[in-house]
C-alpha cells in the first residue's frame, strides 16, 4: 500500500459509538409495559398504523422517560426489537417508529442507536425507495409479502410465489426481512433453487475427450464443404462440354445436324457501317458516350424491330440509327435472332 504524501492531511478517525448509560429501573419497566402493549395491539387484524404511534408517544411522554438518557435507551430497545427480525405486526411497527423517532426524516438519527441503527438506517432507505415505486408494483409486492406471512404447505405451490419475489429480496433485502418471516424466505429460496438440475462436473479426461470429438467433427464439416466447392467448379467447368457431347450424340441418334451456336455480338465491320450510316447532323453533345439498341431479326436476316435500351433524349437520332440498321441489311446468317447493339457517340 502506498503512503499518503506529507501534505496530504490524514482522515479524520470516526469516533466509535458509545455504549448508552444503563436504563433505569422506571425505564426498564415502562418498555416492559411497551412491549405488552405492543404484542397485545399486533394482535388485533384491523391494527392502524396509527394506534402503534399513539403507543409510542404515550410511552415518551410518561415521566420514567423523562431523561434524555432513558428516552435514548427506550428507541434503541425499539430499534432492536425491529432489527431482530419480523414478528407480528413489525411492517406496521416500523411505519409508526420512523414517524414517531424521525427516522425517515434525520437518516443521521439511527446511526447512534449502534449496530440495531444501522439495519434500521438501510430498511429506511428501502423503504423510501419502495414507496416511490408504481402503485401496482407496490400492491403486487405487499400481495406476495402478505402469502409469505402464511406460505403453503406444499413446497410445489411455492412457484407461485416465486414470480417477483427474487426480484424483491435483491433491491430490498433488510426491508424484506423486516416485513416478512425469515423462515419463509429461506424456505423459498431453498424450494427454488432445488428446483433445478445441477449438472454433474466432468472429469477433465471426459472434458478433454468431448473437446476432441468436437474438434473431428468440425474438421470434417469442413472437408465436406471443400469436397462440395470443388465438385461444384467442375460441374461450371465441364458444363458446356457436356452439352455439346450431349448434342453432338443427339444429332447421331435423330439424323439431325448438330445446331449451328449463334453469335451474339455483330462484327466489327457491320458496327461501324451502321456507325456510318447514321444521317443525323443536330447536335449530339446531349448524347450519352455510348448507347445501346436491341435488335431483332425476321427470316431473312432483316431488322424487324429497333428497340432503343438507353433513349438518348433525341427522337431524330433514334430514328437515324434505326435507318442506317435497315441500311446495313442483311446481316450475317449465323447472327442470333435478336442481339444487342452498342454504338459510340457521333463525333461532330
């Protein structure tokens, strides 16, 4: 660990927290009287929250609390009682002390009542983080904590309690364990987490085989896929030749002469005698570089049609090309029945 420079100025030391002076005997009596009372209030179903306040401030006021030091002692018995665990009644007990000692509103108060303050400090703060939730999210909270007052007997109806509760006890944990019973709690927990399989560890010799088997067969995934890339290319390869055997053994069964292939593609010298041809004389500088016509051919070698694919935006030019087609007729006899022509632009 690294020393703190010189001019660093060291923290200040916590001061720890004193042990309170010991109650009276007017103290000890009227908690005892408190707690009495207190059993005796939890056990009516329709208690208020305030009918516990009204306990606690009668208990404050009375003479054997008269001392600083007793009432002291008096909110730190009740801190304990509340930090101990829940008990009957302790959700609406705890709502009644923090409004009566100020818990809620002075969060430094319960850090003098020692360890029992610091569990009541962070029940506060859930609490106060509880309450700021959706009002339905607060009923369906309240509605689960009122079943784990009276959970089932049969561990398989536990599932029903499960939905949301593990969401409760991870953002409000110390608030659960003052609202609900701690064994039914742990019995959830349990209940939920022997629901599932464990899967047993392997040994790292079956570990270390399992890899091995993945390994194979991912290597012969691979080998397969290469096989099928290859078979494929020859397949594109060896295509036209197949065809041309299967023709050429086609013409010797039936008699028929083998098909003559047809070009596609004009000769350069008809290209530019159509070039040639073109009788246009407007301005072509609007006209794209190169344009493109289909042409399709009758019997007798003769342009039918002349489709322009790329319009050049000139109806005159259009037709100029379409007549120096018909000019350069008759085309070649092995000339495919339609093909496509392209011409550069005419330079002026």
């Amino acid at each position: 660990m690294k020393n703190l420079p010189a001019c660093a100025p060291a923290a200040p030391a916590q001061p720890p927290v004193e042990p309170p002076p010991p109650a009276t005997a007017a103290c000890a009596d009227e908690y005892v009287r408190f707690d009495a009372a207190i059993d005796a209030l939890l056990r009516d179903d329709a208690l208020e929250p305030d009918a516990l306040a009204a306990e606690l401030r009668r208990s404050l006021d009375s003479e054997a609390l008269m001392n600083l030091g007793d009432a002291a002692h008096f909110e730190r018995r009740v801190a304990e009682r509340l930090a101990g665990g829940w008990r009957p009644g302790h959700e609406v007990l705890f709502r009644a002390a923090c409004a009566t000692f100020g818990w809620a509103r002075d969060p430094a108060r319960p850090a003098a009542l020692g360890p029992a303050g610091a569990v009541i400090r962070q029940a506060v703060v859930e609490q106060q983080r509880f309450d700021r939730q959706h009002p339905e999210d607060i009923e369906y909270a309240l509605a689960l904590i009122g079943q784990l007052h009276q959970p089932p007997d049969d561990d398989d109806e536990l599932w029903d309690l499960q939905v949301g509760f593990d969401q409760l006890a991870a953002d409000f944990p110390v608030w659960l364990r003052m609202n609900a019973p701690a064994a039914s709690i742990a019995r959830l927990q349990r209940s939920f987490a022997a629901s599932f399989d464990v899967k047993p560890v392997d040994s790292p010799e079956e570990e270390r085989r399992r890899q091995d088997v993945r390994r194979r067969f991912k290597y012969a995934l691979w080998g397969v896929a290469l096989c099928v890339a290859l078979a494929a290319g020859l397949v594109q390869v060896r295509k036209l030749g197949w065809e041309r055997a299967l023709e050429r053994e086609h013409s010797q069964w039936t008699g028929k002469p083998e098909p003559v292939p047809r070009r596609t593609e004009l000769p350069e010298e008809h290209r530019r005698r159509i070039e040639h041809g073109i009788a246009y004389h407007g301005s072509v500088a609007e006209l794209p570089a190169t344009l493109s016509y289909k042409i399709f051919l009758g019997a007798d070698r003769q342009a039918v049609v002349v489709m322009p694919m790329q319009r050049s935006g000139l109806p005159p030019f259009d037709a100029a090309v379409a007549s120096a087609v018909r000019a350069a007729e008759p085309y070649p006899a092995d000339m495919a029945p339609s093909f496509t022509l392209t011409i550069a632009r005419p330079e002026r």
